[in-house]
C-alpha cells in the first residue's frame, strides 16, 4: 500500500476558545438555587459560588452578580411569622397567599445580609443594587449606573444587583409584560449588554439545555445551541418549582445577549466549581454564541453518532467471511509499514512538544515509538490474523431433546470505548484487537500523543474497505467528549479505560456501561530465603529495569529476612542501585538501611525506582501484597516447592509468576497477539486481554418444528453432543 499524503490538521474545538478574551462578566443565580427545596437557604450553594467569585476576584476579573430568592426567602419567613402569630381560629380560615411584593422586601434584607456576611468571610466587599425596568427608559440613569459600578469594579467591590420588586409596577402574569425586562434572566442579559460584559453565566437547577425535559431519559445534554439546529425541536419541561421563568426564560435571555455578541452559558449551580470551569475552557453546561451556525460541523454534535455508525460498521464487519477480515488485518500491517517514515515523523513532533511542555521521563518513554516498532506492530497484527477466527466458534452443543440441537457460541461485544494515555501503540493493538474481534470501537488517546493518534488512525482506517467503512473505528479528538460518550450505554457495551487511577477512577464514576482494566500495577517480586540467589538477581533486575515505565514492571522488592544475613539483600540493592534505580524502604527495612523512607507502600512509581521491605515469611509477603498491591502481576523467586504452592495458590492476582520476571504479563508474550489492556476485574476477564475478552456468547437453537405446550409432549434429554 503506498504511503499516505499529509493532509490531517490539527484544528482547536473553537466553542471554548471564547474564554480566553473575557475580563467582566455577569453571572446570575436563580432561585432555585438559592433556596433549597423546602424554600430554605441553600447555604452550601451560597458559599461555594462567593468562593468562586472571590476566586474570580483575585485573579482580576470583573463579575457583576445579578440574584433571584427574595420572594422566596421573605415568603418562607413571614409564614413562619403567620403561622406564630395565628390563634388556632385564624388556622381554620382559608390561607390567602402573601403579597409578592411584601414577601420581596423582607427576603430583599435577608438575601443580602447572608451575602454581606459570607463575602466578608471570604475578604470581600459586596453591594446591593436594586432596579425596576423603568429605570431604563432614563438616560442618565444609565450613564450613572455604568459610573457605579465601573467604581465598585475598580475597587474590587462585587455589585448585587435585583430587581426591586417590592416597588415595581409591573403586576403578574409577569409574561405578559411590555417592559424591558421582565425576570431576573432578562436582566441579566440587559445588564451584561449595558455594563459591557464579556460573558454572562446562567445558572440553574439542572446542567443546562436539554432536547426535552431533563427528567426524560431520552433527553441530550446541548452543548452548543445553534439556532437553525434546535430552534423549534425543544420540548421544556415543567417550569422551576420557584421563579418566574424556568428554563424558557433562560433560553430567550440567552439568545437576546448572544444575538447582540455577548457569550453566554446556562449551567448548574448545583455543581461545584462550574463558574470557574467555564472560565477554564471546560465544556460545562449549554453555549449560546452569535458565530455558533459556523459551528455545526461540531464533534459534539455526533458523538452518539459516531457510537451508532461504529455498531452499523461492526456489523458489517461480522458479515465478512473469516477470511476477508483477515485480510483487512494484513493489509492494515501493510499499511502501518509502508507509513512508517510519516508515522515516525508525526510521533516525533509529539515528542518534542512533550520535552517542550516539561512532562516527566516516563510519560516520553511511553509516547516515542522507537526504531523497530512500526515493525513490531505489523509483526503482531501478522500474528493476530493468523490466529484461528474467534467469532462464531462452537463452545458447547447440547442435544435438549430429540431433534433439539443448542449451540453455545462465541460473539462480539458490539462496540468498545478504550481512553488511554500517552502510548500510541496501544492504538494500533486495540484496534487489530477490535477487527479480529468483530467489534465496532472509539478511541480517546492522550493530547500528547495527537500528532501520532491522528496519522496512526487515518492509515487503518483508510485500509478497511468500504463495504464495511473507516467509521468502524472512531477517533475522539477532544477530551469533553468523553462525558457524553460515557452516557451511552445503549450504544457502547465495554469501556476500557488504560492510563492512570486517577481516569480509570474518574471514569468508573462517570458512567453505567461496565469497565474493564486496572487502575495500578503496583507489582511485587518476593524472594524467598530459598531462591537461587543468582536467578534472583537477574529476576528482580529485569522486573525492574527492562521497561519500567510499564504497568507490569516491578514496584516493591520484598526480601526474605534470613537473606538480610546472608548478604542477598545487600546484593539486591547493590545491583539496582547501580543501574540507577532510586530506592526507598518500608518500615522494617528502613530500620536497617540508610535508604530513605517510602512516602506510601502503595505506590506505583513507573519510573526508575522502587520500594524495598523485609518480611518474615512468605505468609507475610502475601499479606503485604493484598494490603499494599493492586492485584495485578506478583512474582516469588524460590526453590521450595511448598513456599511455592502457598503463594501461587494465596496471591488473588491477576497473574501470579513462579522464577520469572514479572514483565512477561503481557498479550504478545502471553500469545494472545495483541492486548488490549490488563484487567485487574474479576468479573468477564482478568490480566492480559486478548481476542476472547472482546467476546462474549449467543445461543443458537436449531429445531424441527417444536413447541412447549406445557412441556407436555417434550422429552428434554441434555445430552452433551462432540464439537
């Protein structure tokens, strides 16, 4: 296959880039979450959003605050009021509702004087600002409310403005009303327009947008409203259970102020944090933005799609004869070879941007794909689909009765998501892995490794013919779409996450579709007092220096305690020490050596370092690997076949090794082909994944006309039948 020409691009997701102009912005919070469900303040939402804003604050931004929840909060107290006040006669008459505007007044006072006290907890200066829509009809209104707030700005004092509703005019429905604004919303989106702001921020009960009502679960997250995609396809749910607008309020406020060129983003003021992550770039909650219709082309747009077109492929794939997928696999190694210069020249750039930006020694280990490897890889792929096909094998053939034949079989999943980190071979694996599988797949690798992702993509995806199509594997460009992938559990059927324990936790956190793979690989090597010293030496070396960047590289050395007399562990540490591995000591060992002290025994280094510790026996090493390990590759170096038989049999590890380096946990080396990563699960499949982990079964029943009826007429034999 002839090489391919360079015409990918690297073009940033322009629907966050808004972020990085914005010095004022206007941020309003609705009632709802202000006050709680019972109309109680909601004080952990009021404190974490005044911590934001002097967050905000301190980093010299200008946020102007526009609050809802006077009503609300002067309604729940005069009831209180009322209600203490009342005679048991005064009870039993039928309650007329408070006056609105009296309820403001007082629940005006208490608003700010919870502001007032949690701002100057945190060291800064608020103020109260009350309007009506009238004041806007009065230029010098205007040109006097810009002067204000341009002083407060200045002196980093935050502006809180209401609508003074106890003394406005206007009589309910508030939606019929003329005037100029006619909510909190709408005010908002007036004031961000008057005073000049940046960016308004909405927030709300619920994360933002949806396509219908957010308790449907049929209902998507809309990350970008863009008027001629989802003007008149929105169906609103019920209003909010406080404030005048709900939803629909939100929505015309937003479009009114992104119309005029001002951003705005309608989110959750139930989650943490989420004013600072919009100023952060991070795709929180619904944009509205003037250009978004240039945007349409959006990966967010279709990211169920691309879920939906990987299934569609999938099984087209299915559909091929085992040797036409064979052949997809050999021309992909082909393909991988033919590219190799351009291949190279991609991970290269990815490398040095990777030195550039500082990242750690491991991480560059992990991301160059070094001199033999694009050979490597196609010499695996060759592996892969030469090995017998895995879809559609009989497992079992049960005869239930006579002329009743059941077949157990193999069968794909159906579509993976595997996010992984830094190594963009594991690409290239995962997805020999997923074809010779019959699976549809999506890819997330690292930002760092994008130039290499990309080119390694576009070379096998361009190798699979078009009878079952390149959207059988899908490439996720951008990290924020990975929370909407995570959503589809109705499309996905396995995500394996490979990288650290902080994604692997993040991400079985984030999603209902079962995970496979593991968060550590904190792996231990046991010598015991009966190892032949000299294989130990070269074991522990091996496990420890051959790649130790790796998942299945050793992180912790436990040594027998005879052999701290003997002068074994001195040679262990002499021989490590002196091919620059940096040491550190449990507590029993640290009491012996001048080694510094590890920081935590659970620990995976990745890097040219390692702990050391001192056990009794083999019974305390193995109690040391169930407290300290991750359960995925543990190794003991001994003679004594019992010694042996007890830690092999004890060790609940994915993969347990007798005299053999620990860096053998791997699907090449195990003959699997190809892995797609190692499961430390315990549940599908466990240690290095392969083929078989990417199948699941279906049961095939082949009949002669049979029916139930009771069970009257059938003889059920369950004979077990040769495959």
């Amino acid at each position: 296959m002839p090489p391919l020409a360079q015409t990918h691009s690297h073009a940033m997701d322009s629907t966050r880039t808004f972020v990085k102009d914005v010095k004022r912005l206007v941020v309003k919070v609705g009632t709802a979450v202000v006050t709680r469900s019972d109309e109680r303040l909601a004080l952990g939402r009021l404190g974490s959003l005044c911590e934001q804003i002097k967050e905000l604050n301190s980093q010299g931004y200008e946020v102007i605050l526009v609050s809802s929840g006077a009503i609300c909060i002067g309604r729940q107290r005069l009831r209180y009021r009322k209600l203490v006040n009342s005679s048991f006669a005064d009870l039993q008459k039928p309650q007329v509702e408070l006056d609105g505007k009296v309820c403001a007044a007082v629940g005006q006072n208490s608003l700010m004087a919870l502001y007032d006290t949690l701002f100057s907890q945190l060291d800064v200066t608020s103020a109260q600002l009350l309007v009506t829509d009238n004041d806007f009809n009065n230029k010098d209104f205007r040109k006097q409310l810009n002067e204000t707030v341009k002083s407060l700005l200045s002196l980093k004092v935050i502006p809180i403005f209401n609508e003074n509703d106890s003394v406005s005019t206007r009589k309910a429905p508030y939606e019929d009303s003329y005037g100029i604004f006619w909510d909190n919303d709408s005010l908002a989106a007036l004031l961000a327009l008057e005073l000049k702001a940046d960016l308004l921020v909405l927030l709300s009960d619920v994360e933002g947008l949806y396509s219908g009502p957010p308790s449907d679960p049929q209902s998507k997250l809309i990350h970008t409203y863009i008027k001629e995609k989802h003007q008149g396809g929105i169906t609103f749910g019920d209003k909010s259970r406080v404030g005048r607008g709900g939803m629909t309020a939100k929505v015309n406020a937003a479009v009114n102020a992104s119309n005029a060129g001002i951003p705005v983003v309608i989110t959750s003021g139930y989650a943490a944090q989420n004013i600072l992550k919009v100023l952060q770039g991070e795709r929180v909650g619904t944009l509205f933005h003037k250009e978004a219709h240039l945007w349409l082309p959006l990966k967010e747009v279709g990211a169920q799609d691309m879920a939906v077109a990987a299934r569609e492929s999938a099984r087209r794939l299915q559909a091929l004869s085992s040797g036409e997928r064979r052949k997809i696999l050999l021309d992909i190694a082909d393909a991988l070879e033919a590219n190799e210069k351009l291949i190279k020249n991609e991970n290269d750039a990815d490398v040095a941007e990777a030195e550039e930006a500082g990242y750690e020694r491991p991480l560059l280990a992990r991301l160059a794909l070094k001199p033999g490897k694009i050979s490597s890889l196609a010499r695996s792929i060759h592996l892969l689909a030469n090995m017998k096909d895995p879809i559609g094998n009989v497992l079992k053939r049960t005869e239930i009765a006579d002329g009743l034949i059941l077949e157990k079989t193999s069968s794909p999943l159906g579509v993976l998501l595997i996010v992984f980190e830094s190594r963009p071979d594991a690409l290239v694996q995962i997805a020999a892995l997923a074809i010779r599988s019959g699976n549809g797949l999506l890819l997330k690798g690292g930002k760092e490794a994008k130039r290499s992702n990309a080119i390694l993509h576009k070379v096998i995806t361009d190798a699979i013919p078009d009878k079952v199509g390149g959207k059988l594997i899908g490439l996720v460009t951008s990290r924020d779409e990975i929370p909407d992938l995570l959503k589809l559990d109705d499309v996905i059927d396995l995500v394996i996450p490979r990288g650290s324990n902080k994604l692997v936790s993040q991400i079985k956190e984030s999603t209902k579709i079962p995970v496979l793979g593991h968060s550590d690989g904190i792996c231990h090597v046991y010598v015991d007092k009966s190892a032949n010293t000299e294989m130990a030496r070269q074991l522990v070396l091996d496990a420890k220096v051959d790649y130790p960047a790796a998942c299945n590289a050793m992180e912790t050395l436990l040594v027998h305690e005879d052999l701290v007399q003997t002068g074994g562990l001195d040679q262990f540490i002499a021989d490590l020490q002196t091919k620059g591995v940096t040491l550190y000591t449990g507590p029993r060992a640290g009491r012996l050596l001048k080694i510094p002290r590890a920081t935590s025994l659970h620990h995976e280094y990745n890097s040219m370092a390692c702990t050391v510790e001192i056990v009794h026996d083999v019974y305390e090493a193995i109690d040391h690997i169930h407290k300290y390990g991750s359960a995925h590759t543990d190794c003991i170096i001994a003679e004594d076949k019992a010694v042996v038989e007890v830690f092999q049999h004890q060790v609940d590890s994915a993969a347990v090794f007798h005299n053999a380096s620990t860096r053998f946990c791997d699907g090449a080396r195990f003959g699997l082909g190809a892995e797609v990563g190692t499961s430390t699960s315990r549940i599908h499949a466990r240690g290095p994944v392969g083929v078989e982990g990417l199948l699941t079964t279906r049961w095939i029943l082949k009949g002669s006309g049979q029916v139930v009826n009771g069970d009257k007429g059938v003889v059920y034999t369950h004979k077990d039948l040769p495959l």
